[in-house]
C-alpha cells in the first residue's frame, strides 16, 4: 500500500510523535510511506534522523484573501500526488486535513482525518468541509466530545485507535542507578517526574502547588523533576512557572527539554501528567510503557489509559490537594508504586504497543478503501 502522511507539523508534540511512529510501522509492514510536512523545522530533522521519507509542502487554509497563494499551493500538491499514485492519504490531525483533503478529491483516494484535539462545531465543519471517506479518533472521550460540538459527524463513518508506541526494554536496577547517576538525580529519593510541554493546560502549575502542601516527611524522601518546554511560546510560560516555584519555596528541578525522555522515565519511580485537558496524552502512555505508575488527571483520554488504583491513579482537574494526596500514597508505598507500574507495562503490552496501533490503523485503510469503491 502506497501512503501519503500528511501534518502541518508546526513543532515536535504527541502528535509529530505518533505521526513518525505510525510511519515506522507501516513501513516494517511493507507500506511504502511519504510523510508531507506543512513545516520546515526540528521535525524534519528528527524524521530524517530516523530514516523517514517527508517532503515539505505549505498547507494553507481557505480564506478570500489568500486565494491565489492556496491555489498555487494546491496545484503543486496535486502534481505531487498525481505523480506519486498514492492508495490514500492520511491527515495526522483535523488542521491539516482541509488542505490535503481539497487536493486530493480529484483523484478518488480515500481520505482519513486523524482527530486528536478538541475543536467547536464551526471549527469542525470548516475543516471538513471538502469531504472526508473516514475519521479516525484518539479516544472515546474525544469522540465524545466532537460529536457533542458537531452532531453531523456522528453520522459519518468513523473509529476509535489508540496510538501505540514500542516497548522499551525495561532496565534492571543496577542500569537504573547508573543512569540515575549520570542523569545527576538523588540514588536515596523517590524521584517524581513531569515530562512534556510546559503550558498551562498541562497542569504543572497545579503539580507546584501539589508540592507545596504536601508533609515535611514526604518533600524529605522524594525528589521534583521537570523536563520540557513551552516550544511555541519559546519558554515564556516554563519561566513563570520556575518563578512562581521559587516564589513558593519549591525545591523543583527544572531541566527544560530534553531529547532522551527514555532515560528520564527509567530514572523515575512516579510519573505525574495533570493535564486539564488531554485527548489521550502520549506523556502517560510513555510512562506507563517504561513501568511507572501515573497520577493523572481524570479528564479526556487519560482515564481510557490509566486504571484507577491498578496502574496509577487518578485525581479530578485543577485540584492541587487531591493530587498532593495521591502523591503522598505513592511515596510512602514504594512497594505499591511499583506494582502499579508492572500492571501500567502489561497494559500498555497488552492495549497500546505500536503492533497493535499498526494493525488497527491498516483495519481501517482497508475499510476507507472499500467504502470509497462502493461509492
């Protein structure tokens, strides 16, 4: 099967993240992929790094005074998928699908939107306005919620697929304290981690205050660790954040971004993600594949992953208190945070690795391409 993978790709997030690993395992499938990328930016130098096809092309949207830029933009995509032949092309997230799904329409491929946030009803219907054969959606929650915004799409062909991810190999203890080591964490502290963008509906300002009210015995035996950025506003909000934990007296450690998430996790004994709105969220897929146990928020896609006190646990959003309980349950219990993460990894074995993603998404190629004939 030829595949056009299509994103504006406008910086390295969840999305740009399960984009390259669908591309990945579609091609150890025998698919042959082309990425097209909206962007010039780090996420072509990643795909590239990691032997990915891509190609940039600018995607702009509909609007009368750019007209003749979009058209000039939609020819040379049309060229660029009559010459390649594609069996179908597959829009990453619903800002991306407009633009590909206009040029593609001459050509009778079907045409899959891949839903991964939350968008209001005149939002969606702009978006698909030149048609769509299927749609894919990240979460039931999230399905959910856009059907509840735009009523017509629920009468539209569509499924949910988890994103997926590999399974890393777990490492034993004494790799674990090196890499401890060589990462500069304390070998004697449970060390908590938030890993992902800093921005204020990913909740890491509720992790502060989480921190703030949390017993003098706790904040003794564990250890604060935060890595990431605010890559689309350039670290103004990573900076407040850092102020307002030295304003509280929080002895956090902010490492900024970080391209080796892996040994991060592996570091880790408890894994926070207290998003205030999270369709799935790579971020707790991540920790639960590398065996820790995730406090997570309630919200979106995070209760399909988390089971509630068997791989993590879950606290209501915005709710510093609730989440400072959950984290003092963990830290006194290291015996209980780590037989959450044994079931966190069985589950992620068993529901979420990259093979299973694959396959699902190869399902519903082949589903789009039969609804498309039988038109």
């Amino acid at each position: 099967m030829n595949v056009c993978l299509a994103s504006l790709a406008p910086f390295i997030g969840g999305a740009e993240v399960a984009l390259e690993r669908l591309a990945l395992g579609l091609e150890r499938l025998g698919c042959k992929v082309v990425c097209t990328l909206g962007s010039k930016n780090e996420v072509g130098v990643r795909f590239t790094r990691n032997g990915i096809n891509w190609v940039y092309f600018s995607m702009p949207f509909t609007g009368k005074w750019k007209l003749p830029y979009y058209f000039y933009a939609l020819l040379r995509f049309r060229s660029f998928l009559k010459r390649e032949s594609f069996d179908l092309i597959h829009a990453n997230d619903l800002p991306s699908f407009q633009f590909v799904s206009h040029a593609a329409r001459p050509f009778g491929i079907p045409r899959i939107c891949h839903h991964r946030y939350i968008f209001d009803g005149e939002a969606i219907k702009w978006f698909l306005k030149f048609g769509v054969e299927y749609h894919i959606f990240v979460s039931r929650a999230l399905r959910k919620d856009l059907e509840n915004a735009y009523p017509p799409l629920a009468s539209q062909p569509g499924e949910v697929v988890y994103d997926g991810l590999p399974l890393p190999v777990l490492p034993d203890e004494n790799t674990r304290w090196q890499i401890r080591k060589a990462l500069k964490l304390p070998e004697s502290k449970v060390v908590v981690l938030f890993a992902g963008q800093i921005i204020p509906r990913k909740g890491v300002q509720d992790l502060i205050q989480a921190w703030r009210i949390l017993p003098g015995r706790i904040k003794d035996k564990a250890y604060l660790v935060i890595i990431g950025d605010d890559l689309a506003g350039k670290g103004v909000y990573r900076q407040k954040i850092q102020n307002l934990a030295a304003q509280l007296g929080i002895r956090a450690d902010f490492r900024g971004f970080q391209k080796n998430v892996d040994q991060w996790l592996d570091a880790a004994d408890i894994v926070t993600v207290p998003s205030h709105i999270e369709p799935l969220g790579n971020a707790t897929l991540e920790a639960m594949a590398h065996g820790k146990p995730v406090i997570g928020t309630a919200v979106g896609g995070i209760p399909e992953m988390i089971v509630d006190g068997e791989t993590g646990l879950l606290v209501p959003p915005q709710d510093p208190e609730a989440l400072a309980k959950a984290l003092v349950s963990l830290i006194e219990d290291v015996s209980l945070a780590k037989q959450m993460g044994e079931a966190a990894r069985k589950r992620c074995e068993e529901v979420f690795s990259l093979e299973r993603h694959v396959e699902n998404v190869l399902n519903v190629y082949e589903i789009a391409s039969w609804l498309r004939s039988s038109q």
